[in-house]
C-alpha cells in the first residue's frame, strides 16, 4: 500500500512549483537567495519558474489542503512558544515492511519506528520521574517537531492515564475542510499510541529526501538520466543540483518563519550529524543558535535504524530527563 497518494507525494527535486506552493504561507514575500557556487541569476531562474508552476491548478490541485493546512498552523504555532521544542528528522525507516530509511511519511504513521521509539521513551521517561519525585512530570511541554515540507509537530499529551503523541491543534482541519469542496476534504489521523490497535491507513503526508539531497536526487532519477545522451546527463545532473540547492533555501525560510513564531533563537535538533536537517539549517542566519546534543549519532551513523538507533535514543532520553529534572535540581 502506499503511503499517500502519488500525486500528493512530494519526491521529484526538479518540481519546486509544488515545494513552493505548499510552503507559501510559511515564506516571506520577498525571497532572497544565497547563490553558492553557482552562476548570478542561476537560481532566481529557477525560481521565477517555479512561482509559475505554483500557480497553475493542474500542478498545486492535489496540493491545496496541504497549503490551506500552513495558513491555518501559522496562525496557532505562537500557542506553542512556552513549550520545549525538539526539532527532528522526518525520515525513518517503516516498522511494517523493508523500506529505505530515506522515507519522509508523517510521524503519525503508525509504521513510523521513529515516532515509535520517541513514544516509548516518553513513557519511560515520565513513569521514572513520578517514581522518583512522586509526582506528574511536566511532559506535556514537550513538543517534537519533524522538519518536513508538512509541518506536523506531535505534542506529548496525556490521555486515558498514558502519555500519547498528537497535533498540538487538531481542530485547524476543521478549518481546512470548511474551506474544501467535499470530495476534498481531509480526515488525517492525529494520534499516535503505544500498543494501540491499527488499521492499515494511508500516512498524511509523505517527502523523498531527494528534494535536498543531490546525490539521492540523481538516484531517485537514474531511470530519466539514463535515457539521456551523456552532454543532456550532465545538463540536467547540474540542475538536479541547482534545484535541491533552491529546495533547502526555500525549507530554510520556512523555518525560519516557524522559529520566529515561536520566538526562538536556540534551535534544539535531534538529527545525526549528515542529515538533510542540518544542510537546510545551514542557510539560517548567524542568530540562530544550533544545539544537536552533543552529537546525536556519535556511533550510529552508519545504522540502517539512524536516529531510531537504541543508542541514539540513549542520548534523546538523557536531554529530555535533564530537562525534566532541572526544576528539582
């Protein structure tokens, strides 16, 4: 089964009409561009034809709850800026079959062994700190916050007398389907539980990181290069290039946007120190301060598991613990 229908699915580094369209609300009017190494205008190219892209309704139509979703999330992230902000990767591998890790499907997915294994520790976590104290901890601060496309932060919450991870404000797809006409209309799953009783379903979203990264990118489109002569290889090899260089730029302003609502200066990143986090990251300007936790994957860089890896949890648990502790102290 697939994880989101094909044309929702956000893959192809070449299509940055349907990045830019779905991160609109989150960017500024006037994007200004680092150009790297590339020639002046490369990118400002690149970019003009994706605004274009972006307004024509064959290529955002699939699109459209995605974008009304961002204008409606804008509005409510300043709700969250008192809260302990973990900002991590949207990839991981699926519990349920053998996929490459380089899946970006929501963490709500049931299939996500990421989300699962951050659900678990929280558990852990906040059963040793009511034994320890004998009293609630403040988990409910705490907000994770996957760097996708598709903004889906997962708040911890308590529920039922467990602690589960869900959107910190379903009801802004009340707003979104108010806004669709009926056979548009969303119904996503915003929960996740540990032990909890699945249905197989369809993720919310879903991102290749081969809109970031050039060389996943030329994989992902090998079978297109290869039927190619070699001088339009290296044409569009240098696009691919070009593109997922413009792609991180535009996730960084959308970010950007994101850590503004919140207020925030201090980015705290659960991510291994190769990932696409940090690439995209790198645009930010000098007043954002990157903490990774020491180095998150110190001995797990080459896990098939990544940040899922045991021992990377390891570290996650004893920053969150730290955190937790700290008003005892």
């Amino acid at each position: 089964m697939p994880y989101v229908d094909a044309n929702k699915k956000l893959a192809n580094p070449l299509k940055t009409g349907r990045l830019l369209y779905v991160l609109e609300p989150l960017l500024p009017e006037q994007i200004s561009l680092t150009r790297g190494n590339f020639k002046t205008g490369t990118l400002e190219s690149l970019l003009r034809h994706a605004k274009v892209k972006a307004k024509d309704p064959h290529v955002t139509a699939p699109l459209q709850s995605y974008q009304l979703y961002h204008r409606v999330l804008k509005k409510r992230l300043p709700e969250l800026e008192d809260k302990k902000i973990i900002f991590t990767t949207g990839v991981s591998p699926d519990l349920s079959q053998e996929r490459p890790a380089n899946f970006g499907v929501d963490f709500f997915y049931e299939g996500c062994l990421l989300s699962t294994k951050i659900l678990k520790a929280v558990n852990e976590l906040d059963s040793e700190y009511q034994k320890e104290f004998s009293c609630s901890s403040r988990m409910e601060d705490l907000v994770f916050f996957p760097v996708a496309p598709i903004a889906l932060p997962l708040a911890v919450k308590r529920k039922d007398k467990e602690i589960i991870l869900a959107h910190p404000f379903p009801d802004v797809y009340s707003r979104v389907n108010a806004t669709l006409p009926a056979n548009k209309r969303v119904s996503p799953t915003l929960e996740k539980r540990l032990n909890q009783a699945s249905q197989p379903r369809k993720g919310n979203s879903e991102f290749w990181i081969s809109l970031f990264e050039p060389d996943q990118a030329k994989r992902y489109l090998r079978p297109v290069l290869a039927k190619l002569p070699l001088d339009e290889q290296k044409k569009m090899e240098k696009r691919i290039e070009q593109s997922t260089y413009l792609n991180k730029q535009l996730m960084a302003l959308a970010y950007k946007t994101i850590f503004d609502l919140f207020s925030l200066e201090r980015i705290n990143i659960y991510a291994k120190k190769t990932s696409y986090v940090f690439d995209i990251f790198k645009f930010l300007p000098e007043q954002y301060k990157i903490s990774d936790f020491g180095g998150v994957m110190r001995s797990t860089n080459l896990s098939y598991s990544g940040e899922a890896d045991d021992s990377a949890i390891r570290v996650l648990k004893g920053h969150v613990w730290s955190w937790l502790t700290k008003e005892n102290a």
